[in-house]
C-alpha cells in the first residue's frame, strides 16, 4: 500500500535557501512546492492545501506575517502549521511571528537537525489534531443521533456540551446554556413546587462522589417554565483519575407516565368496579380475577386461580347454548347475553356476561376476558314491575290490562270448544260514603277485604280483577249456563253482605250491584262483554242496588241514553242553557232579608226545566260539574253587582261548591276570577261547602278555605248535622257560619231527639262564635223552634220558593220597599205570599243537599 508524502510549502524569496531546503526536506521522504514571495505562497497554499508550511519573515510583494496573518482567516480545517524561518531572534520579531498565527520558529542560520525534529513534531501534531477533530466529529454525531438528551458538565457544574435532543427537549440552545451553571436552570424543583437542593441533585452528586447514578424518575424545567419527567443516567468524567465533570444522558418519559397513569387508572377501575373480571388464558386456565368476582361467586383468588370457569356452571344450559357461544366467540371474537352461573355456596344467579378474545400483534388468541354483572335483582324487579304493570297495587288482583288478556285468551278457547264463560263486573255500594266516613285508609282495608272474599267466593280457574275504585270484575272461563254465573253472584252478594269489623269502628255491612255477560250470547270479543257487563251492573244500582243483573240488549239503549245525556250536558254548557234560580235567607230576628242561594237550572230546549236531580250525579261522575260550577259562581256574581248597581239593598249572594270543585288546584283562581269579572264586592259573595266534603278533605279543608277567607268573602258549612263534625275540627276552619241541614229540620216538628239534636247543634256552633242558619224551613212551628234556640238566618218555603233572576230582582224590591214602609216586627215575618213551585211537586227542586250553585 502507498502512503501519501506529507506535502510541504517552502516559501522564500532566497532561491539558494529554497533549493536547500527542498534538499533536505526531500531527503527526509517529504513532496516539497515552492513560492518566492508571500503571493505567490498564498496561490500555492491555496490550490495545493499543504501539511505544513516553512516560510521566510522577509519577502516581497507580502512578507511572512502577513502572508502567516491571511492564512489565519481561512476555515480551521483548511489551516496547516506555520514553522517561520528568519534571522531575527529579537523578543519583538518573536512576539510578532506567534501573533500573526505561526505554530513556531527556528533562525537562521538553520540548523538542520532542529529543522528536521521541528518539522517531525509539528507534522505529528497536525495528525493527532486531524485524528481528535475526526473523533470529535464522530462522537458529536453519535450524540446528535442519540434519541436522548445528552448534557456534559464540568468539574463546577457548568455547560460544556449539549447534544440537539438535549436542545429540543429543554428548550435551550447550547449557546444559551454554554458555561452555565445549570442546576439551577433545568433542574431546581420538584412537581409539588418543592425546591431541588443542589446536595440532592444527581447530576452534582455525580462530579462530588464519582459514582454513576441513575434514576427512573426525575423533573427537569424547560426554557418556558413547565415540568417534564426524565428517566436519567449521570456518569462521571474522568482524565488521570481526576473528576473533571459529568456526562448525562436523560429520556422525556412523559408518554410513559401517561401509559402508566392509564395502566394504573385502569387497575383500580378493575379492583373497585361492581362488575366482576375473569381473565384466562387460550386454553381456558383462569389467570387473573378482580375483588368483584370474589364476592359475587364466594371464590376467593387463590380458589380460583388456575382452576377452569366449569367451577361457575349452574347446570341451566343445555350444551347447544355452550356450542353457540364458542362459535361465536371462535367468529367474532366476542360473546354477549345472559347467563346462570351458581356460587360457591350452590345458590344460582343470574348474570350478563361480555367474553372478548384478546389477541396478539399476529392475530393470534392468547387470553380471554370476561366481564359479568350480578343481574338477579335485575330480574326480580323486571318481574316485580311486570308484576306491578299487570296487578293492582293495593289488592294485588289483576288489573285491567292482565283481565283483557285474560278474557281474551279465554274467549279464543271457548270459542274453539263450544262452551260459554261469563264475565261479572261489580261496584260496591255507597262506598264512597264509607271512604269519607272512616277515611281512605280505612276504605283501603275494606278493598282489600272485599279482594279476599271475592277470592274465596270463586273457583282457582277464575280471574278476580280490580279495575279502579270500588269497580271489580270476574271472570268465569268455563260454565255450562246462565245459571252457573247466576249462582256465583249470589254467593258473591250473600258474602260480602257478611258485616265488616275493624278495629276502632262499629261493624258495618256493605252491599254491590253485579252486572252479568255471557259469551257468546251477549257479545264474542273482551270490550263487548265488558261494556255490557257495566250496562247490566248500571242497571242493577238503579233498580235499587244489593243484587244481579243479567245483561239484556234493551241496556244498551239505557246505556246510550246515560251517554247521550253527557253530551247534552256539554253542550248545554256551551250553548248557554243552563239558569240560576234564587232563594232567598232571612235574618231570624228580623225577618229582613239577608242573602240569597243561586240554585242551578237546566232550561232544556226539547225537555223544559229538567230537574237537578236528574243531571247533577252524573256531572259530578264525569266531572263537569266543575265548569258547570264556575259559571253558576260568575253567573251569580255577576247577578248580584247588577242588583245592587240597581240600587236594590246589597245582599250576600250564596254560591255552593262542589266536591270536585273544591278540591281542584284552581279554585282560587276561579273566585278570583268570577270577582274581578263581575266587580262585586268579595264581602257579598258567600260561598258553602258542605260538610260531608269538608270531612272528606279534612286535611286540606283548612289550608283551602283559608286561601278563601283571604280574599274577603264569607264562608258556610252547608249541611251541618248530617256528620259528625269534630270540634277540633270546627276550631281549625276559617268559617263564618254553618247551615243545619234540611233533613235535620224536617224532623223537628214530630221527632223530640231531632229538636234535642238541632239544640245542640246551634249550641256547638255558638260556643265556637259561628253564625247558625237553617235550611229547608217548611212551616211557621219549624221556623219559632230555630229562632228561639239561637238560630240567625232561615232558609225555606215559608218565605220564598227559589226565583228566577226577574222575579227575585222585583221581590227583592218589594221587600226594600216593605222594610222602608213598615216597622220591624221582633220575629220573622212572612214575606209575601208563597210562590207556586216553577218546576214540579210543590217544593223547590234539591239535589242531595238541597242543589248546588
């Protein structure tokens, strides 16, 4: 192999001392060029890059300093060694030759044998230089391509190197950081905020102890003041043993931390979740559970670790289910549904189980993981719901949707093998008093008691449902006629007549009407027995209640005639033909008159004026009786402001509220309304509620009639002795009197217990500081024995049958004018003559309480 001369530049203006030195230089196996003066030296240097260069101080053209000056300025890997050759040994001319860039010096006269080893040492110095700059370049490049951070320090700590991920991962250039102490920078705190003390940092105590140290997790600071986590290694420098600084190299492990954070978030979503883990392996090898199959199963880890999921099978799936889950989970990788598995203690439960595959980068089943939720609760209150969806809550009877199945599959087999069955529907009797009487939860007991007897009253292959309310029916799949389900009805009123104890009350007996439809006869689909079964229970209360009645078709036409005087009731509300009547109360004293009651009218188009009785029930059923209300309470008011804008004697207008009115949530609107529309006065407008549904709202009677009272008006307990009003309960009402009910008054005259009764009616009354009025007084006997006992205001034929709103306005002012000419007599007087009944019978027109308004 042929070794390349090392090339030296010999330049001098002296062609003797040029010729002689190539000589020599050439003699040593050095290739030699030449150049007489310093230009001709830098063109040379220049196209020839030489190893080293022998120049002259004194030359032409350029001399040696400035020639040895410009080679200075070119890049540092283009520079060779200057050995300066001149006969000036003075320190100035020395001084001069180092400053302009010459690696050394020898003088003239030369002497060849320093010239050699000069020029030997600077050669061998140039290629150990060449040598390190090559190594240097080769280990920065190693560093640059380090995906690591790389910092080296000195023996004080500071910056010598910084490799370009160390630059992207701190943010800082290394002419930044060059010569700095760096602890300070990047490595001062702690994620809590903590300060770093230099004693604690590792990079430091690498160059204080000498030893390597490591740590998988450490905080840097970047250039812009945020935090990130390094996995460091610190190794110490050292030159002759001596510690000379430290080299560190350090990995960003932020993505690491998050993996591990997910990793750890995730283990503890495994060990605290209600839904219990199983991980096994491909061959179905349990590797891994969580605390949630532990207690869901009873198997502890180490019970069930390395043992098979076969430990959990309940023995309720046949092997066809097993096969269709393999499949599915060898197909699709996943398998999801319900399963039954039995716990270690044996006892089954229901579970929702999700088994997934996992598999590796290669497509390949290493493990499987199951996840499964206890859902036996689940189900027991699915069937508890679907229970309760189709049961009655409080009798837990059938209800409407589960008869109509019921019926209807039952009509389906009949019809299939020829044979009958009967449905019953049954209402009990008065109920609605019991309920107020003794209270809901009274009347709950007797449901739930009639539920019982009902049961009992029929075969286990019947159906006994509860529709609502006091409604029940009964299904009888199977009969062989008529009569069977004749029978059976009978035993049920015999049975239900038996008289009802409860603690704290007397016995009492109750009675139903039972309405009976036979399929096929009576109709062949559910709705239509049922709808006819009613009709026949309907008609069997008209006829007087307590007993059967077998459906016939002439109750569908009584049926239609009940619906078609719904509609018309509707209408007659829209088309404006319902009246008021009025009649009028007079001070007991005085017999002046003191108010009027607005009873309602129906002024029928085809039927006249059809009588209260015969609507009311049904406006109450259906409810309208509560827009019927509020137009008789705005018809009423707005009567009375025109009374009195006629310059008639003001008087309190009397309006009743119903049952259904008073417990709707816009009753108080609905007065407030009736007021402000008409103007009147709320001090002339008396509103009465009676008794029986003061009782049944006890509990809401104050709070309502206390919004009431708040708007100024006078309130009355109609009907007052029908109950057994609770004094407690007069002291809670904000009531400014009560009315002795008519049927309390009728008695009076033939019946002493009555007179005792009525007494100690008014006497209660008084006690309490309540105004006492009386209603339904027929006779002059009546009106004496009210006065006398303390009663305030009468009610009655004896003064006034009620009115229409003419023949009241007149009379009302023939009474004005009567007061105005005549002196008060100290009792009631009678005031004109009685008027002839306007609608049928001799009396006024009543329902239930007299009538409402």
């Amino acid at each position: 192999m042929c070794l390349k001369k090392p090339l030296i530049l010999v330049a001098d203006d002296d062609p003797a001392m040029r010729f002689m030195l190539r000589r020599a230089l050439e003699k040593d196996g050095y290739a030699v060029i030449e150049a007489e003066d310093g230009a001709a030296a830098l063109e040379a240097y220049e196209q020839a890059e030489p190893d080293i260069v022998l120049m002259d101080v004194l030359m032409p053209v350029l001399d040696g300093f400035a020639l040895c000056a410009q080679l200075q300025t070119l890049p540092r890997h283009r520079r060779a060694p200057v050995l300066m050759i001149t006969g000036l040994d003075d320190d100035a001319s020395v001084e001069k030759a180092y400053q302009s860039g010459a690696t050394d010096y020898i003088t003239k006269p030369i002497q060849w044998a320093v010239l050699r080893q000069r020029v030997r040492r600077l050669l061998q110095a140039q290629h150990t230089e060449k040598a390190l700059k090559a190594r240097e370049t080769q280990l920065s490049a190693v560093a640059s391509a380090l995906g690591e951070g790389l910092i080296v320090l000195d023996a004080e700590g500071r910056l010598t190197f910084m490799n370009p991920e160390a630059e992207r991962l701190l943010g800082w250039s290394l002419p930044e950081l060059l010569g700095k102490k760096i602890h300070s920078i990047i490595h001062n705190r702690r994620p809590e905020g903590d300060p770093i003390a230099e004693a604690d940092c590792l990079v430091l105590k690498t160059i204080g102890a000498g030893e390597t140290y490591r740590s998988d997790e450490e905080y840097f600071t970047r250039k812009d003041g945020a935090l990130f986590p390094v996995s460091l290694v610190s190794t110490p420098l050292r030159v002759n043993d001596r510690i000379t600084g430290a080299v560190t190299a350090f990995h960003d492990i932020s993505d690491r931390k998050k993996v591990e954070e997910r990793l750890l978030l995730a283990a503890k979503v495994i060990e605290t979740t209600t839904e219990g883990i199983m991980i096994t392996d491909a061959g179905g090898v349990i590797e891994s559970v969580n605390p949630a199959f532990c207690r869901s199963t009873g198997y502890s880890e180490s019970e069930a670790i390395g043992n098979s999921p076969r430990i959990l099978k309940s023995g309720r799936h046949d092997g066809e289910f097993y096969r269709k889950m393999w499949k599915a989970l060898l197909e699709t990788g996943q398998w999801q549904g319900e399963i039954w598995n039995r716990r270690k203690s044996g006892e089954l439960y229901a579970a929702w189980l999700t088994i997934s595959a996992i598999k590796d980068s290669h497509g390949r089943t290493t493990q499987y993981a199951a996840i499964f939720s206890d859902i036996t609760e689940d189900k027991r209150n699915q069937e508890r719901i679907k229970h309760q969806a189709y049961h009655d809550a409080l009798t837990d009877l059938p209800n409407r949707l589960l008869f109509i199945d019921r019926l209807t599959q039952a009509i389906a087999q009949a019809t299939r093998n020829c044979y009958m069955l009967a449905v019953l529907f049954l209402d009990l009797d008065r109920f609605k008093q019991i309920n107020d009487t003794y209270g809901h939860a009274l009347g709950d007991l007797l449901l739930q008691g009639v539920a019982g007897r009902l049961r009992r009253a029929v075969r286990d292959s019947d159906t006994v449902a509860r529709l609502g309310g006091d409604e029940f029916t009964i299904l009888l799949p199977q009969i062989g006629s008529v009569e069977d389900a004749a029978k059976v009805a009978q035993k049920i009123l015999a049975s239900l007549r038996q008289p009802w104890s409860f603690e704290g009350i007397p016995s009492f007996c109750i009675t139903t009407s039972i309405g009976i439809a036979v399929c096929p006869t009576d109709g062949e689909e559910a709705e239509t027995l049922m709808h006819n079964a009613d009709a026949a229970m309907y008609r069997a209360k008209a006829q007087g209640r307590n007993h059967y009645q077998l459906y016939t078709p002439e109750l569908n036409a009584w049926a239609f005639e009940r619906l078609a005087m719904e509609t018309r009731l509707r209408r007659a509300l829209d088309q404006g033909e319902f009246v008021l009547y009025y009649q009028p109360k007079v001070e007991a004293a005085t017999g002046n008159w003191c108010a009027v009651e607005a009873l309602i009218r129906w002024q029928h188009p085809d039927l006249g004026l059809v009588s209260p009785t015969e609507f009311l029930r049904l406006a109450e059923d259906t409810g309208l009786i509560v827009p019927i209300g509020e137009w008789c309470l705005e018809e009423a008011c707005v009567r009375n402001k025109a009374w009195q804008d006629a310059g008639l004697p003001p008087v309190r207008m009397a309006v009743n509220l119903s049952a259904r009115q008073f417990q709707h949530p816009n009753l108080l609107a609905a007065v407030e309304k009736a007021l402000q529309k008409s103007g009147l006065p709320p001090a002339w407008l008396e509103l009465e509620i009676s008794e029986e549904v003061i009782l049944r709202f006890a509990d809401l009677a104050p709070i309502v009639l206390g919004d009431l009272k708040s708007l100024g008006l006078s309130l009355t307990m109609d009907q007052y002795g029908k109950r057994d009003s609770r004094i407690t309960l007069l002291q809670k009402l904000p009531i400014d009197r009560v009315k002795i009910a008519a049927s309390q008054v009728i008695d009076l005259s033939a019946c002493h217990d009555a007179r005792k009764s009525v007494k100690a009616l008014i006497a209660l009354a008084r006690s309490l500081d309540l105004h006492v009025a009386a209603d339904g007084v027929g006779t002059r006997e009546q009106c004496d024995f009210l006065t006398a006992a303390g009663c305030d205001e009468i009610q009655g034929h004896l003064f006034s049958d009620p009115l229409s709103a003419e023949e009241m306005g007149r009379k009302m002012g023939d009474e004005a004018k009567q007061e105005k000419d005549a002196e008060v007599e100290s009792r009631p007087k009678k005031t004109g003559t009685l008027l002839p009944d306007l609608v049928a019978c001799g009396k006024p027109i009543r329902y239930d309480k007299n009538d409402i308004g």
